[in-house]
C-alpha cells in the first residue's frame, strides 16, 4: 500500500496535476512544460522528480533534454486499485465488527 500512498500524494498537488494533463497528449520536455505552466526550471524538476518517483511518468535523456511520458501502466494499475475500493472486499482480511453501536447490525 505505501505505493499507493506515494502516488496520491504526487497527484496532490495543482501543478503536477496540470503537467500530467499535458503529458496526456503527448511526450513533452520540460521547457514545453516550462513554457506553457509558466513555471521556473527548478519547479519543474521538483514535480516531475515527484512524479517519476511515484512511477507515473517515464523521462528519456537525448542529450542536453529531457523528455517525459505518461507511464500507462501505472496509470491501469492505479484504475485497478479504485476498482478494488469500490468492488466487495474480502471479509477474512478486513473482518466486519460485530459491535451493535448503531442499533441495525447483529
């Protein structure tokens, strides 16, 4: 679960959420991100280390540039995760209390 936990919190933030919708569309490098954010170099280093960590985003060197990728298959594993939330859950891993605190279980 901390890989869960690690890619909501990069997607917790405005900036980065802007730089994944662009990056939806095509690869971009950073100065493309830099350009249409209108955001510092350092920023966007900052939020794409975050999002390459978090495993959301793929970066290919071609010298001097850098440029970035939507990882997909994160993307489907974290689909596959929200699903799983919504989805009925095993109950001998997450037993139900037999507590009565609301006057409806037994």
């Amino acid at each position: 679960m901390l890989k869960e936990v690690e890619v909501f919190k990069a997607l917790g933030d405005e900036g980065r959420l802007k730089i994944l919708s662009m990056l939806s569309q095509h690869e971009l490098c950073a100065c493309d991100i830099q350009d249409t954010l209108n955001l510092t170099q350092p920023t966007i280093s900052h939020h794409m280390r975050i999002l390459q960590k978090a495993g959301l985003v793929e970066v290919e060197k071609r010298g001097k540039w850098a440029f970035y990728t939507l990882n997909k298959d994160a993307f489907h594993g974290l689909q596959d995760y929200l699903k799983d939330i919504i989805s009925p859950t095993d109950e001998e891993n997450f037993p139900i209390s037999k507590c009565d605190c609301d006057g409806f279980r037994k």
